[in-house]
C-alpha cells in the first residue's frame, strides 16, 4: 500500500493544485523512480491509434509515475536532451499498444467515423474506466469491452445527450474539467453549427487518462437558452470541484470574427467561475508524475533585481514577452525563443538587457522540471526575468468573476507569485470592465502580506482604448488597499508586429525607439509583446534595444513596478 500511496499523491495533488488555490502541501518524489519507457509516434497515423496510444501514456503514467514520454513533435527528443532524462527503452507506437492492452485489458469501443462528435465524452467514460479507447476499425483486441459506446449511445447520439448521461454516471470518479475539441472547423460561417472537418488531435488525451478528467466540448454550452449551456452549467455547478474551476485544454467555440469568445471561460457561464488553463500539448502524464510539485518559495528563483534608484530624468521601460500561459507554447516555441535569447546574450559585443517573460504557473504542477529549466536558463544570462501570464493564477478575467471567487482568485494569485519568486501579474479584463477592475479588483492585490506588487494590463479586444479616463500623460496608478498597502497599475501598451507603422500595434522598431523616446522623462512604463503579428525576439526586442535613445533604461517588470511605486510616493 505505501508503494500505491507513493504513486498516486502527485496525481491527487495536481488536481488541487491546478485546479483550485496552490496550497500544495510538500510531497516527496517517489523513492524508486520508473524506467522509461519512450515512445515513438507518427505523427500521420491514424487519429484513432494516436489517441489510443496517448491515452496508454496517461495509464501508465497514472500506475508507475513518470515512466512513458511520447515523442510526436521534433521539440519532444530536444526536451529529453534539454533534461539530462535517461531513456531505458525505446518501442514503436503499434509495440506500445499492444503491451498496454495486455496491462490493462479492459477497452472503450466505439465507431469514431460515426462518433467523432462524441469523443471528449467516450475518453471521459474510457479515463473514468482505467480501459483503452479503441475504434470499432482498430485490428487490437483487449480482454473486456467496459463500455461499448456504440450501444449506449445509440439513443443518445448527440453532445449534449450524452455528456448528460456521463456527467450523471461517471462525474464522481473524475477529478476536473477539460474542454477539447473532437474536430470542429476553427471559424465557421455558422459559429452555433460548425462542421467537423478534421481529426481530433492527442494532445492534453495524457493527461485526461493520468487525472481522470472530464472532458467536454459543447459547441453551444456558453449560449443562455440553449440546451447544452444547461448541461455545462449543471456540471460546473453541481460541487464536485472548487471554483474559480481552472478548465485544461481549450475552448475554441464561437470564434467570431478571429477571436474565440470565450477561450478564457469566465463569461461562458452566468456563474462567472471558471478560467482556462491553456494545456493543449503532449506529455503533461509524464512531466506531472514524475517527480513532485513545487510548492514552496526559492525553489526556483528570479535573478536578483537591477540595482537602480529613480531618476526623474531617465525613462524607464520593461519589455515583456507574452503567451506564457500556454504550456503548449512554453514546450515548442517559447523554448525555442529563450535559446535564441541565450544566443544573443553570448555573442561578442552584444548587449544583454534587462527581459521579462510570462510563464504559467501550473507549471510548478504540471510540469516541474520545464518551470527550473526556465529559471536556470534566465540566470546564465542573469537579465532575464518572470512575471505570471494573463490573468494571474488562471487565463480569466477576473473582474467579471463572481465576488467569491475573485478573492479565491487573488489568494491563488499571491500564492504562485510566491512560488516563483516575482511581483508582478498580467492583467487582461473586457474593454467594459476596467473600471470595475480600477475601482474594486485591483485594490484586492495590495495587501500588507501580499506578494503582487505590479499590474500590467491588456485590454480585450486589445485594439480598443482600457483606462482612457486618465490624462495622457498618467503611465500608471497607484491604488491603495483597504490596510493601506500599495500596488501599481500599468497603462497597457501591446507591441504585436512589426510591418505596418500605420498601426500602433505593429509598429517598426525605429518607430517604437521613437515613441519611447518621446515619453516625458521620468516614465515607468513597459511593453507587451505578442508573436501572433509575426513579432518574435529579433525583429522587435533585440532591434529596438540597440537605437533606444540615452535617456532610456531598459528594466524587468518587476523592477519597473518598484521604481513607480517609488515615483508615484514622492
């Protein structure tokens, strides 16, 4: 039993942790670490055996603790690498299958080519079940059909149908929520009847089967009056999990013109109470299990701050770079950028100025080994810093919470800024609530015994004006908290692409020195950058940093909101 209890802690932990406020207590990483096992996949195989295979990864994960790393993608080997992680045994993905069938007997069948629709809720009963999801077309046997999906569905053919049925019968033995799309067209004409148009892909399927999650995707669960949007509401607000309820993977439905609606969740429901925690990606069975959670402070640490005092005649500006609340993103492109950085940092005569990147803070859960690999990273250069994604604990927007869970949000909040050793948060909130944020949210940071110091915000949709009460000239707030402690909030400013200095958001680096430039002296301000404009480090940061007029100092987020505090108290 000591052996069983061992294993199955991380499991029940991260579904605390990630799940709710990461009040995580210390665990110890298991005394007899597994072999392991890698596997290699195709990623052109069919979807029906990739999903199979990564829901293997996930049970056995789930039974012996960090002993299966799929490798799909050209980053999975490099992370291997990048980790010092031994491989002990090396199999195709058809030998994986069928030893995992062997291990654990019990199957899902089900017909995807009629059922495609119905996937998030056939892993849910599959994941619920310990059992294989295997298509009726498969040539792998198993030893016993423990849900034939085939006939339980028959007269519940439909998402909403049928994710009634399991959420009645298999919620409790399930430990969260996932919303992953089974193939969906990303912009339909039509966002209420999209089509299914591709294949469901594996990501997150790991970690399903590792945590028991259940998975959703009602294409229509965030309309009022629809009948899928009473299931979802049933379901997030039956009490079988804490809010404000952190949603893994992620929800694409009802994108209008280009952007989701509610990939953020918290406007879904009228309960206001969940987030997302943005996780579509492979492996998070393996890194979630294989050692335990970082849950205490200076175990890993930020670089120590710039040593500066304010001057009234030096402009200050801290570039961040964002999207680091995708853990997707963290394990490909954000990997691959940090490299670049460390790069430019080595080259001969070049400079290394002060960075700050958003990183997630479930990766202190979910991935432990990638969140010290980050900070071990930012201390060879010694100049690169953290601050916590959009919005904090979890991508929301956390003025439109419910009133209880904002101040569950904010605990979250202190709590991972704690842990990673930093003062600031991104902050993104609907073009309509900033002054709700302002006036109500924002003091809620600036506590006596809190960590949150600084407050970067985005406005959403990001091309519309947040704050434009203040005079043109204000860079920043100060608000006050009901002990009288003190946080700064920072006008927002987005830097998005480089190829249209029409557009402020797309601005050229000659243009954006220029506009700092002309900032009067004395401001604190920073940067948000975004890749989806085609920005990356190169033709932004690393450019802009080089033509900065001499009056401007470049710093870390953090210590952009100590030399505001400081200005703004004088």
């Amino acid at each position: 039993m000591a052996e069983v209890r061992t294993r199955l802690a991380p499991r029940v932990l991260i579904g605390l942790c990630a799940l709710t406020l990461p009040a995580c207590a210390k665990q110890d990483a298991p005394s007899q670490p597994s072999l392991l096992t890698v596997v290699q996949v195709d990623s052109a195989a069919p979807a029906t055996f990739q999903l199979a295979v990564a829901a293997c990864a996930g049970l056995q994960n789930r039974k012996a603790a960090g002993s299966v790393y799929i490798q799909t993608d050209p980053h999975d080997p490099a992370w291997l690498d990048e980790l010092a992680l031994k491989t002990d045994v090396t199999v195709s993905a058809a030998d994986f299958l069928t030893t995992c069938v062997a291990a654990f007997p019990a199957c899902v069948r089900y017909d995807y080519k009629n059922q495609q629709a119905l996937l998030p809720n056939i892993l849910t009963v599959a994941a619920a079940l310990d059992a294989v999801p295997l298509d009726d077309g498969m040539t792998v046997t198993c030893g016993s059909v423990a849900f034939d999906a085939v006939q339980e569905f028959k007269d519940k053919n439909t998402p909403e149908l049928a994710t009634k049925y399991v959420f009645e019968n298999y919620v409790q033995h399930t430990t969260g929520l996932a919303m992953l799309n089974p193939g969906y067209e990303d912009q339909p004409s039509d966002p209420a009847n999209p089509t299914l148009i591709r294949d469901m892909h594996p990501a997150l399927v790991d970690f399903v089967f590792s945590q028991k999650l259940f998975v959703v995707y009602l294409i229509n669960g965030c309309i009022d009056g629809n009948p899928e949007n009473a299931v979802l509401s049933s379901i997030v607000n039956a009490g079988n999990w804490p809010t404000p309820l952190g949603v893994y993977g992620y929800n694409g439905s009802w994108n209008v013109m280009g952007g989701d609606l509610y990939e953020a969740q918290t406007k879904c429901l009228d309960s206001r109470n969940m987030g997302a925690i943005a996780s579509e990606t492979t492996n998070l069975s393996f890194f979630s299990t294989r050692r335990a959670p970082i849950a205490d402070a200076n175990v890993v640490t930020q670089n120590a701050l710039e040593p500066m005092q304010y001057d009234p005649g030096t402009t200050y500006v801290a570039f961040m770079v964002g999207d680091g609340d995708n853990i997707g993103d963290m394990m490909t492109a954000r990997h691959d950028w940090f490299l670049q950085r460390l790069a430019d940092c080595k080259a001969v005569n070049n400079a290394c100025p002060p960075l700050t990147w958003t990183i997630s803070p479930h990766l202190a859960q979910l991935a432990p080994d990638l969140l010290d690999w980050y900070y071990a990273q930012s201390h060879k250069t010694g100049n690169d810093y953290f601050a916590l994604p959009p919005s904090g604990h979890l991508y929301a927007y956390p003025s439109s919470l419910a009133e209880a869970d904002q101040d569950r949000f904010v605990a979250a909040t202190q709590e991972d800024a704690r842990i990673l050793g930093i003062t600031g948060t991104v902050h993104w909130d609907w073009n309509d609530t900033w002054h709700d944020a302002e006036d109500h949210f924002l003091p809620k940071y600036a506590t006596a015994d809190g960590v949150i110091r600084g407050v970067f915000p985005v406005n959403v949709p990001y091309m519309f004006t947040a704050f434009d009460w203040w005079s043109p000239d204000r860079f920043f707030e100060i608000l006050t908290g009901k002990d009288g402690s003190k946080v700064v909030v920072f006008r927002p400013r987005e830097w998005r692409g480089v190829n249209n200095d029409a557009d402020a958001f797309f601005l050229s680096p000659e243009k954006m020195a220029a506009e700092i430039g002309g900032y009067p002296k004395g401001t604190v301000t920073w940067v948000y950058m975004t890749s989806d404009g085609g920005l990356d480090l190169e033709n932004s940061f690393a450019a802009v940093a080089k033509i900065l007029p001499a009056h401007v100092q470049l710093v870390s987020a953090d210590t952009a909101a100590k030399l505001a505090l400081a200005a703004g108290l004088k």
